[in-house]
C-alpha cells in the first residue's frame, strides 16, 4: 500500500493559504499524500518562502502558486488557511478585490470546503462561517497543536468545530497533517479554537513553571539535564520539562537548541492567551492566574531576549540571563 492510498484523499484541486512557519510543513505532508494526478496551489506574501517551497517540496509535480486568495477560490475544491491572527483572516476571505469569497464559483457550481487551521479568536471564526454558509460553501475551524516539530513530522493535534457531517469529511485532511490517533470533533463550529484557546493558556502557564523551576536548579548549581531527567519521571513531568525544555542542550529538539527561533512567537502566544482569558471572562469562570500570566506576557513581549522568539524564549525573562548563558 503506498502513501497515497492510504490516505485516500479525493482527486481534486487543493489550496494552501499561509506557507509560514506552520503552514509550510503542513503543506509538504499534504502534497505527499493528496493524489499524484492532484494539484496543489499555494498563495504566500513571502516571496522567499515561496521559494523554499518549490525547491524543497517533493513530490515536485503539479504545485503552482497563485498572487491572491481569489485566484485560489477561483481553482480549488478544498482550501486550507493557516495564517497568524483573526485581521489576516478577515482579509483572506474578505478583502472586495483579492479575497476568496470574491473568487469563489456559485455554490451549485461547485462547492468549495474551507478549512481554517490558524489560532484566532472565535468570533472572527464564527463570522468567516455566516459569510462562507451563507454563499453555499462549507467551513470548518480547525486549529492544531503539536508546534513546529509536529507540524514536521506530521503528527499535530487537530481540534475541529463543526457539525459530525463536516468533522468526517474533514477529518482524512487533518490525518494527512497529523497524528490520526489525535483528530478530535470539538463540538459545535468556534469549539476548535475554544479548545485550542484554552490548551494554549495551559500550555504557557506550564512553561512558567518550568521556567521558575529550572532557573531555581540553574541558581542552586544542579546540572539541568539530571534535574530534567529526574521531573520527567516525577510528579513535575509535562511536556514542556520533557519535550521543550528551555535549557538549551537539555533536549535535543527543543527550541532552546535553535536559540529559540522561529516556532511559536511570545506575541502570538500573548494574543492566544488574551483570548483564551476573555473566553473565560464570557463564561465566567474563575482565573487566580490572570493578573501574573498577563503581566508576565506584557514584560516578556518588550524584553529585547523574547522578541520575536519562540514564547518558551520566557525562560531568559525570568532567569534575567542571556541567549549566550542558557545551556548545560
């Protein structure tokens, strides 16, 4: 059985919104497993990651590249967008000139399916749905977790909005993508990103603690590879101590080993978190975290050590040292 089949993806035309730092690994494992005879169009404001795209993409057959989102919706049947916020959105759907409501057919000529796979707040969601049902098209939010080292290696996390209907059809998209054991229908359309909202505001209250931690092992003298290994079989195990601990040399795949380049930015992490709190606000539950979590975020998105940089960069905030003193 090769890949392709067993994947079982429909023969059709497939677009892909976003070749940043998610977008472009998802986008390879897509072309690896959509149908041979199938064609990939890619939209992309970086000229440069475009680039990259083409000459790294294998197999190399049957991708094109198209200027705007309109030209997309004007060719495609499936069209996945993986973009940073809830304005960028708005735009690639809307924008009266380029955007893909613009392009897309009559509904009865030809039904497109959109998959939203960005981190945004879920009102913007919500809207982009009325628009897209509203022309007669299908549309589901779909946003994903696994960072970049997922996204490589094809084994995100999905968290998918929408009807049962939707999920199934959307769900050997999201295997192509990610890890098929880790698809899960959310519930209603908006309760994939609520889902993710609220995973991300674990995830970055976890990264303080192991921040706080290992800069307390770091500050006593206590080797952070033996301090790591002991947590991660110990009560303190998550996945930020094991998988993406902020000490560089202590895990091999981290993104302390790239200095914290490139992955999730503190600004975009800050945004998530943002949301994830006024969703809690509109339900009203309790947070006794807020106040720090939001302070903390606000220093570390001015400290000239995060900008930019992966959010697990908060580890330098916190132990007030450099990039050049943060390994074993």
């Amino acid at each position: 059985m090769t890949d392709r089949q067993e994947w079982n993806l429909p023969a059709v035309t497939y677009g892909f919104i976003g070749i940043g730092v998610m977008g472009f690994p998802m986008a390879q494992n897509l072309r690896r497993r959509i149908p041979s005879s199938s064609k990939l169009i890619i939209c992309e404001i970086n000229k440069s990651a475009v680039d990259k795209f083409l000459c790294e993409t294998q197999p190399s057959e049957n991708i094109s590249v198209a200027s705007t989102p309109k030209e997309i919706a004007q060719q495609c049947d499936i069209i996945i967008t993986m973009v940073p916020k809830g304005p960028h959105v708005d735009e690639v759907f809307t924008e009266k000139s380029t955007g893909l409501l613009a392009g897309a057919p009559d509904s009865k000529t030809r039904q497109i399916l959109f998959m939203e796979c960005s981190t945004i707040d879920v009102a913007t969601s919500n809207r982009m749905n009325d628009l897209v049902t509203s022309a007669g098209h299908k549309f589901v939010d779909a946003p994903v977790s696994g960072g970049y080292n997922g996204a490589v290696a094809g084994t995100l996390t999905f968290m998918i909005g929408g009807s049962e209907e939707l999920y199934n059809e959307v769900r050997p998209l999201a295997e192509a993508m990610g890890k098929k054991e880790n698809i899960y229908h959310c519930g209603k359309q908006g309760a994939g990103l609520a889902t993710k909202q609220i995973n991300n505001y674990l995830g970055f209250v976890s990264m303080l603690g192991v921040s706080e931690a290992f800069n307390m092992g770091r500050l006593y003298g206590l080797n952070p590879k033996t301090l790591a290994s002991v947590v991660n079989v110990s009560t303190g195990h998550c996945y930020n101590s094991s998988k993406e601990n902020p000490v560089k040399g202590v895990t091999e795949t981290a993104s302390a080993s790239r200095d914290f380049k490139g992955g999730f930015s503190i600004e975009l992490c800050k945004g998530v978190v943002e949301m994830a709190l006024q969703l809690g606000e509109q339900v009203g539950a309790k947070s006794v975290l807020r106040d720090v979590v939001l302070n903390t975020l606000n220093e570390a998105a001015e400290d000239s050590r995060c900008k930019g940089q992966d959010y697990r960069s908060i580890y330098l905030h916190l132990a007030d040292i450099q990039q050049s003193e943060n390994h074993l």
